[in-house]
C-alpha cells in the first residue's frame, strides 16, 4: 500500500510513536475498529493520522480499504 492510501485497523490492534532512540514513546490499543490515511510507509510500518497526531501501526496487522 501507499502513502495517501485508506487502512483497515481491528479492534484490540496498538498504536505506537517512538522517540530519537527509536524507543515506544506513546502506546495506544484500540477499543473499536477504524479507517485511517496513510501518511508514511516505513519496512515494517505505516505511519498513520489518529486523533491528530501521527501513529506508527504495524504492517501485518491493517487491511486495505478497497472500494
């Protein structure tokens, strides 16, 4: 997938940013499934748009949003 494109996340799926060091910073697990943008795609990572601030989702765990 690419950057502009839409994802499926499941419930129960966590969200993550990492600091300089390359450490989790900030941790969140969903409560309910969501669509959401991808804004950067990294090797085992998208980076995505979710309560305004951008998340790093793992790969294997999203779905492509087809129309």
């Amino acid at each position: 997938m690419n950057k502009g494109n839409l994802i499926y996340i499941p419930s129960d799926v966590t969200l993550f940013t990492i600091d300089d060091h390359g450490s989790a910073k900030k941790i969140i697990k969903l409560n309910k499934p969501v669509n959401l943008l991808i804004t950067k795609v990294n090797e085992e990572t998208y980076e995505v748009m979710y309560g305004n601030e951008e998340w790093l989702v793992e790969k294997n765990k999203t779905y492509e949003v087809t129309q």
